[in-house]
C-alpha cells in the first residue's frame, strides 16, 4: 500500500467519525416522564449534552421558550392523525400547535393510527404538507407498529404517492425490529436514504426481535445485544448526516439515569 492510499484511508475514516459524532442527538419526552416542570426538562437535557427534544402537541409555545433559554432546539412535534376506511381528519388544535412553530424548523413527526386505504391517508397527509409548507416545515412520516403508518416501505409508498417535496420518512429502529427481519436493516436504510429526515435509535436485544415485547426493544443505549453501531454505519454509508433521536418509550428507569447512560452510550457508539 502506497502512502498515498494509506492517508486516503485514514482520511475516510476520520470523515466517518466526524459525521456520526457530529449529527445532533435529542431525546424523546417520553424520556422525561418523571421530570414535571418545562424548565426543568430543558435544564436536564442541557445539562446531559442533549441538542433538544421530540415534542408533541400541548404547551409547544411553553416549551419552546424554555428550550430557548438553554439553547436547544425542538426537532419535531409528534402528531397522530386516526384514520378510519372513510375519513382521516386534520384535528384544528394540532392545527393550532403546529402554526406555533413557524420558523423554527421543527418536523412535523406524523403517525396515521387506524384501519384505513392509501385513498384516504394520502389527501390527510398532502394537506397537511401544504399547511406545514407555508410555514416552512416538513412533514416526517413516522413507522410505526400496527398503524396505517406502519413500516418504512409503507412510509416510502406514501412518500411517493403523496408527492410533496416537504414529505419525508423515519427510521425507527424499534419498530424496525418488531416488524422486520434484521438481515434487511441494510436494504431498508438504503431504500429509505433519498427520503431519510430523521432517525430514531435505543437499546435493543437480538434475535427473534418479533416476538419480543417493548421492554426489550426499547431500551437505554447501551443496553441489549442488539449492536446499535451497525445502524450508524450505514447512515454513514448512505450519506444521512441528519439528526438522531433517542426512544425512551415505557423505560422505567428515572430520567437523570436513563439519559445519563444513554449519552455515554451514544459518544462511544459514535466513535467506533
């Protein structure tokens, strides 16, 4: 190997390290269940290395100001929209909440729970991209398991169907893994790339991760078998250099110890 090659290499690799130790890393507020005040929730997250936090509607003008006062950001508000084989409505309170964000480029993480067709869900989400247009904000459909919204490859079909250019997708890694086999992470993240805004990561096991329940597959970083490394290499891979969120759904450790750990988790994985 000539020094040339060699310096190449190495300067492939460093650029690796800086892309994934640079994304913006928040946490999900279902990680500050036990942490009451808005403020106090800002100042924790601050205080751990946070760069902000997943929202959903309710008190949004509230905790924007406090995430302000520690110079963090709102990276998305998470909106669930039911749909049934018929209607699929825009409730005007989300509608209220989400004109709150104007400006601050915040996604709107959107979820379509209920039993319903692409002939219903599709106009819901085009008009909510158009409402989110004039307030320059995207539009991020979030998979999740057992809803309309479901899977990644639905995610991408309504992505196309659609045709919005505010309208993005999510990888969930959870409900990746209770959905998925994990020997199509690679193809799933690659499909996903062109379309890719955000991203969700945690602890997880290995294995059968279908018939595991959420205790398993939502867990601290750090915890579980399941190697959580591989998932940021192939952002790397695909170019994605967005931010990343940490799941902390029905974790029942206290939030100081849950985020304490998961960020310490988080720094190492990034450095591999």
């Amino acid at each position: 190997m000539t020094t040339k090659h060699a310096f190449a290499i190495l300067s492939s690799a460093v650029l690796l390290v800086n892309v994934a130790s640079s994304r913006p890393f928040f946490a999900f507020d279902n990680g500050l269940n036990d942490v009451k005040g808005l403020e106090e929730k800002a100042a924790l997250l601050a205080e751990l290395g946070y760069d902000g936090i997943a929202w959903r509607p309710g008190q949004t003008a509230e905790m924007l100001a406090a995430l302000d006062k520690h110079g963090l950001k709102m990276f998305s508000t998470y909106v669930t929209l039911q749909a049934d084989m018929e209607k699929c409505p825009v409730p005007e309170p989300v509608v209220a909440e989400i004109k709150a964000l104007k400006g601050r480029q915040t996604a709107v993480w959107l979820n379509v729970a209920g039993k319903s067709t692409d002939e219903v869900v599709v106009p819901a989400i085009q008009q909510l991209c158009d409402l989110c247009a004039e307030l320059d904000l995207k539009v991020v459909i979030y998979p999740h398991a057992g809803c309309h919204t479901d899977t990644v490859a639905t995610a991408l079909r309504l992505v196309k169907a659609a045709g919005r250019k505010n309208l993005g997708l999510t990888f969930n890694l959870c409900h990746f893994l209770k959905q998925d086999d994990e020997a199509d992470l690679a193809p799933t993240i690659r499909a996903a790339a062109p379309h890719l805004w955000l991203v969700s990561v945690n602890g997880a096991d290995g294995g059968d991760t279908k018939a595991m329940n959420w205790d398993r597959l939502i867990r601290p970083l750090g915890e579980g078998d399941f190697d959580v490394a591989k998932v940021l290499k192939l952002l790397d891979e695909v170019g994605y250099q967005g931010p990343v969120g940490l799941q902390c759904f029905a974790i029942k450790q206290p939030a100081r110890e849950q985020l304490t750990k998961s960020m310490a988790a988080w720094k190492k994985i990034s450095q591999r």
